[in-house]
C-alpha cells in the first residue's frame, strides 16, 4: 500500500515504540528512516506499506530488482506477525531480549530474500541493489554496531539453524522466544559466537 511521510514516519514511530516500550524515538531518528525506508511491515495495521519518495530514489534501472526483494522481507515480516503476534513478540524482559527476537526476525527475512533473489536470479550483494534493502549495507565502526548485531548477527544465528535443521527448525528457535542472547549462540560456529556477542 503506497503511504505518505507522515502515515509512514507514524508506522515506524509505533514499530520502534513497540520494540522499545517506555521510550520515544528521538526525531532525528525518524526523520532519517522515514528518508530511507522503502518499505515496512506496518504490524498494527497488517500491511505491508511502501514509501514512493524512499523508491523515488532508487535509479530506474534497479528499482525492478530492489522491489521484488524489499516486498520479500517484508511478507516474510507478515508470515512471522501471522505465527507469532509481532505486536508482542519483541517485547522481552530485557533490553537484551528483545535485541534477541529483533536479530531472530531479521535475520529470516534476510536468508528468505537471499533465497528469493537466487530463485529470480538477482544478484542482491550487489552494491547497486543491496544500498537500498535493510541490512544490505551497514556503516562501518561505531555508526553500524546495533544494525551490524541485529541484521549480520541475526543472519549468522538464522543461517546455522536453517543449516542444521532446515525451515522448521527457524521456526522452532523463534517460537521459543529467546530473552538472552546465551539463548542462540550455541547454534553458532564458536567464531562467530564470539564476534556476535563482542
């Protein structure tokens, strides 16, 4: 559903109270999300919403592309608010639990839209196409570590789980509803347990 800036900066601000109950995004904050989201799973409204000013951006020649693999996070988004109530689900007991469940829920959506590009045979590392997806390009140093922790180490925990017990075992760990991140690094390979949790 195309959506304006001011509906989308409200779907983000809900999404990141929601995460985060008790704080209020600051407005610098959404300003530069509403900026650079194309698309987000709006949880309230169960939709998946598109911004025409953040795909206005993209150039003509990738916007193909990027939107076949920005729809695909997102329904993936859709199918986890389906099984598991996203309204609830990153509300964890701690700071560190919810961090957890945000890592788990990206880290799906980013191995299932890697597997959508190689069914549509879309090179999604690509700079040109992977700038303009979530976790596709993550800032270097400090300015990165939260997206670096919830989108590459979301990825490596959901990558060793679907590698050892395929789709249901995804399913499985993300039911379980970690509050720790002790709680899925024993999935890892020991190395990158280790880079995940420093």
């Amino acid at each position: 559903v195309p959506i304006d800036p001011a509906a989308l900066r409200e779907v983000i601000k809900a999404a990141l109270t929601r995460n985060s109950p008790g704080s209020q995004p600051a407005e610098a904050q959404l300003d530069q999300l509403v900026a650079n989201v194309l698309t987000q799973y709006d949880v309230d409204g169960k939709r998946i919403v598109v911004s025409p000013q953040g795909f206005a951006r993209v150039p003509v020649d990738q916007r193909g592309p990027v939107t076949r693999l920005a729809i695909a996070h997102e329904l993936v988004h859709a199918i986890q608010d389906q099984e598991l109530d996203l309204a609830t689900y990153g509300v964890a007991p701690t700071p560190e639990g919810m961090m957890v469940r945000g890592m788990l829920r990206q880290g799906q959506a980013l191995l299932v839209r890697e597997q959508v590009a190689r069914m549509l045979n879309i090179d999604a590392s690509a700079q040109a196409v992977a700038q303009w997806l979530p976790g596709g390009v993550i800032p270097q140093g400090e300015a990165g570590g939260m997206e670096r922790t919830v989108y590459q180490g979301g990825r490596s925990v959901i990558d060793a789980t679907f590698a050892s017990g395929g789709t249901e075992a995804v399913w499985k760990l993300l039911a379980s509803k970690p509050t720790v991140m002790t709680d899925v690094v024993g999935v890892l390979p020991r190395s990158v347990a280790i880079e995940s949790m420093g």
